[in-house]
C-alpha cells in the first residue's frame, strides 16, 4: 500500500468503491467549453482515481459511464462519449495491464458500436487474470434492467423444470447479475451536488455507505477523495444489527 495519508486507517479502507461521475459538463459550461471538453478532463480525473485507489489498497472501482437514459443526450455528445471510450482503452490498455488492472464492463454492450465492443472484449480477455485492483465500468447499464433480465433468465429455469421456484433466493439473483463476481460497493460517492442513484447498482447499494459532494466530478481530486474516505471511516456500519451484536 503506497502513500496512504495518516489520517487514514489502512484497517478501514473500503475494498469496492463505486463512483457516479457527475458535472461534466456544468464544469466545461462554466469555462465557456464545450460540453465535450467536460468529459475528456472526467476521463483524467477517472484514471488518477483508479491509481489512488490501486495504490491505497482497495481492490474494486466501479465507475458509472453511460447509462441507458443517456442515449436521450444531443448525438453529437453521444458519438464523442463511444468514441473516447474506444479510444482510451486502446491508449491505456497496455499501461492497466501492466499496472495489474483488472477491467470489466456490465451493462448491455450489444447496443454499442461494434468496434468498440470488440476492444471492450479484447480489454476484459487481457486482463482477466489480474488482481492488483478490478476495473469495472458500466456502460448502457440501468439497474432496473439488470434486475428485470435476471429475473427473465430465472423464470425460463422454472418454467423449464431446471429450478424449484422455492429454491430462488437472494444469492440466486445475484448470480445472474451482471456483477456476479464482485462484492457490493461498500462507499458510493457521486459528485456536483446530485442525491440520487440514478437507476444504478440498486441491488447491490443495499448496504453501501453513500457521500455525496457538491465538487463537479472534473475537480474530484486526490484530496477530495481522501476526505470522502475520512467520512467513511467515521461511519458505523451495522448492516441493519445493532452494536452489541457484531461485537458479541
């Protein structure tokens, strides 16, 4: 663990991470930019938080991108988001994978263009074996879908007399989830003074401690980080027990 400031507890850092990154472009329109100049400086600021967190010791950053309401936003910003999508994991892919950076993407790819499908795969397929910290980026994702699909594919079980309806159960669900295989967020920050999930991880946010900041997401530096994590540690997490219990 590399540079963690003292005033953090190296016991209580958060092991996932999820970022709603929100003020792109209220922070290009206050410099007179275009909204696009917005989401190039939040692709900077993303990739320093995703080495913060590498180096302070957490293990999972899930970063929301694009969600399926966002294809309601003017095409030309819609085009520009696919485009430095494709071409920051053809610019940083060989760096994270030196880095030990492990990516993964959820959400519905098939709707995304197709050259940049095939660079998501070629990312994930790289990367697959890494382990200094798990990468996952959600694009196209919309919680409330990811649900409904998960409860699509169980029913056809049922009705197929793969599955007892009686053996569904929580870990089932999760199991068709598109987070399968990463533990739930245990701190979500989401920036520029939004309170809200917007149809993102409503699943697996059941439990994960929330901070919100009025900082747009460009200027959502290392300090700024450092202090969401401050918050964190100052929480008493319970999971819905009371104190007495989870130290008996």
């Amino acid at each position: 663990m590399n540079s963690l400031p003292p005033e953090l507890n190296p016991e209580k850092i958060p092991q996932h991470v999820a970022v709603i990154m929100d003020g792109n472009g209220r922070w290009a329109s206050s410099r007179g930019l275009p909204r696009i100049a917005g989401h190039r400086q939040g692709a900077s600021t993303l990739k320093q938080l995703l080495r913060c967190c590498k180096d302070w010791g957490i293990k999972a950053l899930t970063a929301y991108a694009f969600s399926t309401e966002n294809w309601q936003r003017p095409i030309e910003e819609v085009d520009f988001l696919m485009h430095l999508f494709e071409r920051l994991l053809r610019r940083e892919l060989a760096q994270m994978h030196q880095e030990g950076v492990r990516i993964s993407f959820i959400g519905d790819l098939s709707a995304l263009p197709s050259s940049l499908q095939t660079e998501m795969e070629r990312s994930m397929t790289e990367t697959l074996h890494n382990q200094a910290i798990h990468f996952t980026v959600a694009v196209n994702y919309g919680s409330r879908t990811e649900i409904t699909k998960a409860c699509r594919q169980i029913s056809q079980l049922v009705q197929q007399g793969q599955l007892s309806a009686e053996a569904i159960n929580e870990n089932l669900v999760e199991k068709y989830l598109y987070t399968a295989d990463t533990p739930a967020p245990d701190l979500l920050i989401r920036t520029s003074g939004e309170m809200r999930l917007s149809n993102f991880l409503l699943w697996q946010m059941a439990y994960t401690e929330m901070y919100f900041t009025d900082i747009l997401w460009p200027d959502f530096d290392t300090e700024a980080f450092h202090q969401a994590l401050l918050s964190y540690q100052k929480r008493d997490r319970r999971f819905g027990q009371v104190k007495a219990l989870l130290s008996a």
